[in-house]
C-alpha cells in the first residue's frame, strides 16, 4: 500500500511540475509614437527583459508610470542615450549606471524625475508578473519659480491671493489618486490626478495675469462662453463642448481649470457635468 501511495506522490509532482513548464510567458515591451511606452507581461520573470527607446524628457517634464499588474513586479531602468538611437547599439546595458530606477507592482502610480534628454528604458519582469504597465511623459505641476506648498490653503496664503479651495471629487472620472500644490508671487496651483487625467486648478491676481492664469499657451480649434456652476466662464478646446482650457474672473482674481489626457494629450476636455462639479467647489 505505501508503494502505490509513493507512486500517486511523485505522479502528481510530475504533473505539476509539467505544468508549471508549459505556463505559457510573455514580456512584451514598445515604445509608442506618443512618446509613451507599454509593457504587456504574463508569468514573466527576473530572466526576462526587453529595452525600448526613446523616451525624450524636457526640463519641466516627469516621468509617470501606471502599473495594472496582477501579479508579481517590474522593474524599470533609464538610461541616458545621449550619442546613440537605437538599443542595439548600447554595448551592455548591465554594465551602464542608470540614471533612475524603479519597481512596481499592483496599481500604484510611481514618478520618476530625470533630467531633460533622451532615455532608453529597460524592462525586467519579476515574480511571474501579470498584467500591463504604462509609462507616459507629464508636464510636471511645479514650475520654475514655483514653491511647492503642503496644501490649497498654504498655496494661496504664500502666493498671496487668500482663500484658495477646490475639490475635484465627484467627477465621472473617478476618484483623486495625486495631489499637490504650489505657489509663486501673485498665483497659486493644486494640481490633481483622476484616473488618466490631469486636473489644474489655479488663482491668480488679475493685476498680474490679466484675465487668464491657465498658464497654457496652446492654440484650440473651439473657444465658447457659457455660465457653469453659477460662474460666467470662457472654455477651449479641440472637441466640441469638451473644455481643455476654462477661464474666468471673479473680482480681483483670474481662475483656470485645465484638464489634459494622459501623456499631455491636449485633445481632452471635461464635459458640462464633470466642469460643473469641478467648478463647483473652486474659491
């Protein structure tokens, strides 16, 4: 009975253990045309690894990464590619000193600030990680001259322009994953992050910014006036009825809210309802 009992063991690992060798693997990793990059990975390990370039990074750019992993890590690596484009020609990329490292795992956001230049990007899987993770390039909320603020009500106390309040909550979007804030003399930012979507909300003095402190210099197929919220406001955009850019003034002081895509797609715009709710709560 033991021997029959022996043998139902070691047929059982050996089943499990031809399983387990036939798990089918994947490690997909591109670059895209948006300046952007995708990882797509199933059971990959710490043997698996892949390179895509180039990521280009201006001097008020951040790098985001979105990870939906099911399962398992990723890690990823920048390097500088100054004086080459393509990854075959970098001689061995183990023994360059990358410029940033990060891992992640799950659904949490991670960014990564790097210099302004170009980067290749180096994907390891790990843990037989499953899932997708995306890497994208944002303007970063803190300007030059700009001093980062722990809160609205700080922000606008140092910039000078009083009471500044805003809650982007209970937008169709989702929820607020990101928040910070900033000032400089005269103007105040919190910036939000809802889902794919980055929200700006900013209170200036209307002696200095004239009747627009978007800060946004981008030119919009569409610009309309409508009331939302109670406010009279002035709206841009490049799709009908979506505001990209929302300007308006309330005595002494300039608002804007901007609302850009993922990877700085200025084609994005809020609706009416989800406008209104932002604007809502905005003082």
């Amino acid at each position: 009975m033991k021997k029959y009992f022996t043998l139902i063991l070691v047929t059982v690992f050996a089943m499990a253990m031809f399983m387990t060798s036939c798990q089918s693997s994947e490690f997909a990793f591109t670059a895209n045309d948006d300046n952007s990059m995708s990882i797509t990975a199933e059971n990959a390990g710490d043997d698996m690894s892949s390179t895509a370039g180039n990521l280009t990074i201006a001097d008020t750019d951040e790098i985001v990464v979105t990870p939906a992993l099911e399962k398992g890590e990723v890690t990823l690596e920048f390097f500088d590619s100054s004086g080459f484009t393509d990854p075959e020609e970098v001689p061995d990329l183990d023994d360059a000193e990358a410029q940033a490292t990060v891992t992640v795992s799950g659904s949490e956001e991670a960014v990564v600030g790097v210099a302004a230049g170009e980067y290749l990007v180096k994907a390891t899987g790990g843990e037989k990680a499953t899932g997708t993770v995306e890497i994208t390039v944002r303007t970063m909320g803190l300007r030059e001259g700009w001093t980062k603020a722990e809160s609205t009500d700080e922000a606008g106390e140092k910039a000078g322009v009083g009471l500044f309040l805003c809650d982007p909550q209970g937008t169709s979007l989702g929820p607020v994953t990101n928040a910070d804030y900033s000032y400089t003399d005269g103007a105040a930012e919190a910036h939000y992050g809802v889902a794919a979507v980055d929200l700006y909300v900013h209170k200036g003095l209307n002696s200095t910014y004239g009747g627009d402190v978007s800060l946004d210099d981008n030119k919009y197929a569409n610009e309309w006036t409508q009331t939302v919220a109670g406010k009279e406001v002035k709206c841009f955009g490049n799709r009908e009825g979506e505001a990209t850019k929302t300007i308006w003034t309330d005595g002494d002081y300039d608002y804007a809210v901007l609302a850009y895509g993922a990877g700085g797609d200025t084609d994005y715009g809020l609706n009416a309802e989800d406008l209104a709710t932002v604007l809502a709560d905005i003082q």
